[in-house]
C-alpha cells in the first residue's frame, strides 16, 4: 500500500528500529549467550516511547496511553521480565508507525498556488511598454496582457476585448467575455485579444494571493487520527494504577501488582484505529481511490453533508452544440448550422469548436475571416457574410430581427443552456444552443448519496436559473450558484455547526473548501493538481460511482474500529481479574498482548476484501442528456 511505502520513507530510523528490534527478540531465545540481546529491543523501542511519555507529562502536561506502557516496561525490566518489556516495546512501537503512516498528509498546495503567479507583467508607462518584475507593479499603473498569458494582478480594462479562461476562480469551462470597464482577475488567463487593465490590486490583495490565504488558513481546526488509547488515557492510569496498588496490599506480591500493568497496557486499543485505516486504503487503493490522510477515512463515516461542485465532477466540462434554432421563417436551421459552423471553423474559441464539432458536414471555404475579441466572429461563407457571438456584437453588424431572436432565446436560458446568437446577410436569424453534458453516473450517484442519508448540496458558477434546473435535474436537495472559491469556503464554514461536511472537487477554485471540509475528495485524473494535493481523498479515474462506496467503506471500517476497542477493554479486563488473583504472569500477560493484537489486525484485515462497491459498467463517457452551459 502507497501508505505504507510513504511511512517507511518518511519513518526509516524508526522503521529500522523495529525491524532490528523483532529480530534481536528472537534471536535472544536461540542460546543462552544470546539472552541479552533482548535489551536491544528495550532500548531502542522502549526508550523513546519512556523519553516522550516523560516530555508530555513535564512539558506538556499530557497524560497519553505512552505513560502506562512506560510504567509497564520500567516495572518489567526491575522485576526481571525482560521477555514482556521487549515484546510491549515493539507492539508499542508498530503501533505508532502505523499511526504515523495514517495520519502522514504533505501539502504543497500553497507553493504550487503561488509558483502560478507570473514574475514579470508588462507596464505601459508614458506610452512605453517595459517588463518588470510583478513586485514592481503599482496602483494606477497600465499593464497590457497579450494572448496566452496568465493576468499578473487585478485590474479594470481600459482598452481592447477579449476572453479569459476563468476557470481558477469559478471553475466553469466557458470563457469569459471582457472589454473596457470589465474586471479581470490575476491568475486567470487571457485567451485571445490584447487588453490593457488599470491596476487596483497589488501585491497580497490580488486574487491569486487571497486565495493563497484561504487555502493556508482553510486547515484550521481539521483534527488528525487521535488515538482512541490517548483519548481514555488518564482513565486507564488511574483504572490501572489503582488496581496494582490494591492488588499489592491485599496480596503483598509485586509480581501481581506489574503483571495488572502489563496486561493493562492498551496493545490491541492502540492498534485497532490505525490498523483498520489502513486496511481500508488498500482496499480503496485497489479500485483507483488514493487515501492521502487517513483520518479521513475516520471522520468519512460521520460525514452529513455532501457538498459536490459542478465542472469535471457532476459534468464532463466539455461544451456540447445541440443544433440550431431559427427565428427567421426564410432560414432553415440546417442551413444556418452549416453557415455558422463553417466560420466557427477558423475560431479557437471553446463554443465555436463546440459548433463546428457538432456539424457532420465540411466546414466550406471562408473568406474575410475576423475574430472580434470577447464579442465573436464574422466572415463569409457560400457567398452569404455570417455573424456570430453576443448581442453586443449582433445589435452592432446584424440589428434586424434582434429582439425577437432575444427573447426567444431567454426561454432556452433558463432551461440551462448557453446561447451563441447568428446572423446573415445583416439580419439576425438564429441561435446555437450549447451545455455542458452530465457524466454518466451523475444522477445515480446523487440518488445513492441520498439514501446513505447524506444531505446533498451542488456548488457552482451558473446563475440562479442555470443552477436551480441542473440541481433539479440531478435531484440535489440544495444549490448555492454564482460561487467564487470565497462562497464555496463559506458555505462548508457555515455547515460545520451542523455536522461534518464532504467536499468533492477537481479545480483550484475548490481548494480553499476541499482542505476546509472534513474530508475534501478530488477527481485526479481531470482535476487539477493543487485540488488534489489539497484533498484527503483522491478519484484517479475520476468515477464519482465510487463515492458511495467510500461512504459504506468507511463506515464498516468505523465499526470495525469500536469491535476492535471494544474486543480490547473486554480483554485487559479479563486479565486484569486474573493478574489480580494471582492466575496470569507477566510473560503470559504480554502473550495475551500479543493474542490481542493479532486478533485486532485479523479483523481490520477483513476490511481488504470487503465489498461495497457498484458494479462497474465499463462507460466513461457522457450522458446523453444536456447539462446545464459550464
């Protein structure tokens, strides 16, 4: 398991601790000379758990599960019972690797976040355009952005059209149409046309950087595994201690009153969380489900709320034409695709590859081709000038028949879907209507979320009527639209008061509340990087199917987990009774250590090969019906 594999790079002197330590143990039991070979376990397993016990309870005043062991181990090696001291410090010590290994969780998110930022930006200044460090933008200044380039900081255009890829912000696929007077962030990217910005944000107030913050303070308050032992810790001191001193003044026999301390150490307790967690990664691992954080998949069983975002999670975010319709009784739609698609042919722009993608004749030959930035496209096929884009651009080249053609389209907005307006020869006749297209498992997957009891909530970047009929469309009990990743981190925020939260995303602009989140689930094979190194959980195929699966994983495996702490207190329980009354040594007590936390580790193992998974059916593709525009 990957888990594993990380721990013992991450862990090598410990891991090397308690391979050295199992191998000594058992080499002491080969001959009589050999018998001191069992203080190499006590020291170099022992001794650290002795030294950090000793610093939570000076330092921090910290009563943990580390404390009984201590005592456990000290009182074996007095009283001669080096066997239980070694074979207690080696459980112990396993126990704390596998815990480390669960809860193991680098994030780079940040740094990626910032390496986004371009160094330099171009700054007009008196009519000369001159390069300089980003550091060295000020208010007021006039930076120019030529196409391809990433936006360097927040500005108002003052000069040009164009559209930006504002998909680090909203997460939606459709670029952004902007001209003067418009605002552009930084971090998004302009696509096609030069535009000069008026700069109104520098430095840490840009975009870019606030959502640096976010991201940085977003962990707050997300626990790690807390050890169930370290939880009941004062508790079993107390329970302990108490029973060995009695145990020494009704019977006068140290050997009762250490063996009560040995058999009371919490071996099978400490292992059942740690254990159990891992064993349900390996099981994900299997099945293309990477588990960065093991405590997620604790806190995955209690989850309430499924908070899942729109583009490339619940869609494919792929822009989809689904024909034409005609608004001019002289044009038939067929013949509109074909002129339209035959302009959209020279364009680059998403919707206009969507078009011509859809059409299934040759595109024809276009003359007095013009793209028009952040407004559309012109030019002339089969002898006719064709028109497509906004209504800016159409009230502009095609004013005929425009309103009309408007409010026939505002019908097909609020279904959803997004609209290119077309028009010939100086008369606007049509539209395109496009959308993005479900995944295929969307709407199953959102009805398995629900009867898991889960309250489902979709997050997006569409206006109200948009989201209101993708939400219904895919039966989510709720939807909050027109999201920035500030709205997305406040609304986890504003559900934490009422129980634990999911987060399932694949842009940056999903970073900031997939590490807020309880468990934050990313889609790795579409999304991008600093949304996976942001989540717990990572999709690398990408199949949303297997959320359901997660859920009903981690649920078996918190059950698994209270078996196996349950299994233990009735075990130290029991013999405790017998340490008492004198039936149970300390050998034979660390050997029911051992009993214990083998039987822990079966049952965890059974979480390998439990089955909670749909059937798979092999479709990666999209759904036929139309989702709502990205």
């Amino acid at each position: 398991m990957s888990l594993v594999k990380d721990a013992i790079m991450d862990q090598k002197i410990e891991f090397s601790c308690i391979v050295i330590g199992i191998v000594a143990l058992a080499a002491s039991f080969t001959a009589d000379w050999a018998w001191p070979l069992v203080f190499v376990p006590i020291a170099i397993c022992g001794i650290p758990i002795i030294w950090g016990a000793i610093v939570g309870v000076v330092k921090e005043h910290d009563i943990t599960a580390d404390v009984l062991v201590s005592v456990a181990i000290v009182a074996s090696v007095i009283i001669g019972e080096y066997d239980a001291a070694a074979e207690i410090a080696i459980i112990m010590q396993i126990g704390g690797f596998l815990e480390e290994a669960t809860v193991n969780h680098a994030n780079a998110s940040i740094m990626r976040l910032v390496g986004m930022k371009p160094a330099t930006a171009r700054v007009v200044r008196n009519g000369v355009e001159t390069t300089v460090p980003v550091e060295e933008v000020m208010l007021g200044d006039t930076v120019r952005i030529v196409p391809g380039e990433v936006v360097p900081v927040d500005g108002i255009v003052t000069s040009g059209a164009t559209s930006v890829n504002n998909s680090i912000l909203t997460g939606e696929s459709v670029p952004r149409d902007v001209g003067v007077g418009d605002r552009v962030s930084s971090g998004t990217v302009n696509m096609y046309g030069s535009v000069d910005i008026e700069v109104d944000r520098v430095g840490d107030d840009t975009t870019i950087a606030r959502m640096a913050r976010i991201i940085e303070n977003a962990d707050a308050g997300k626990s790690k595994v807390v050890r169930t032992a370290d939880r009941w810790a004062v508790y079993i001191v107390i329970i302990a201690f108490t029973v060995a001193i009695l145990s020494y003044v009704a019977f006068q026999d140290i050997y009762r009153s250490v063996t009560v301390l040995v058999v009371f150490c919490p071996c099978a307790l400490i292992l059942a969380t740690p254990t159990a967690i891992m064993a349900a990664a390996g099981n994900m691992s299997k099945r293309g489900i990477l588990v960065k954080d093991g405590g997620a998949v604790e806190r995955m069983a209690s989850v309430d709320t499924l908070l899942m975002d729109k583009t490339g999670t619940l869609t494919t975010g792929n822009i989809v034409c689904h024909g034409f319709t005609s608004t001019d009784p002289d044009t038939d739609a067929e013949i509109l695709e074909g002129l339209v698609s035959a302009v959209e042919s020279r364009s680059e722009h998403p919707l206009g590859r969507a078009i011509t993608a859809a059409h299934q004749g040759e595109p024809g030959e276009v003359t007095n081709f013009e793209y028009i930035p952040g407004r559309g496209v012109s030019g002339v096929a089969f002898g006719r000038t064709v028109t497509a884009g906004n209504e800016g651009l159409m009230r502009e080249m095609c004013p005929d028949n425009l309103d009309e053609t408007i409010a026939t389209a505002a019908k097909v907005r609020e279904d959803g879907y997004t609209v290119v307006l077309a028009g010939v020869d100086g008369r606007t006749v049509g539209f395109a209507v496009l959308s993005d297209t479900l995944k295929d498992d969307s709407v199953e997957t959102v009805a398995d979320m629900r009867s898991l009891g889960l309250k489902t909530i979709m997050l997006t970047g569409d206006t109200h009527q948009v989201a209101r009929k993708m939400a219904d469309t895919l039966g989510m009990d709720d939807v909050v639209w027109e999201c920035l990743p500030e709205d997305k981190l406040r609304t986890v925020v504003s559900l934490e008061g009422s129980g634990r939260t999911c987060m399932v995303g694949d842009g940056i602009n999903d970073a900031p509340s997939l590490k807020r989140a309880d468990v934050g689930i990313a889609m790795g094979g579409i999304g991008n990087e600093m949304a996976t190194e942001s989540a717990d959980i990572v999709f690398v195929d990408d199949d949303i199917s297997k959320i359901g699966g997660v859920v009903r994983l981690s649920r078996r495996t918190l059950l698994t987990i209270k078996a196996g702490i349950t299994f233990s207190i009735v075990l130290n329980s029991v013999a405790m009774v017998m340490a008492v009354f004198g039936l149970m040594g300390p050998i034979a007590g660390a050997l029911v250590h051992n009993i214990g936390s083998v039987i822990v580790i079966i049952m965890a193992a059974l979480l390998l090969r439990y089955d909670c998974w749909r059937p798979a059916d092999g479709k990666t593709g999209a759904s036929s019906a139309p989702a709502s525009p990205a």
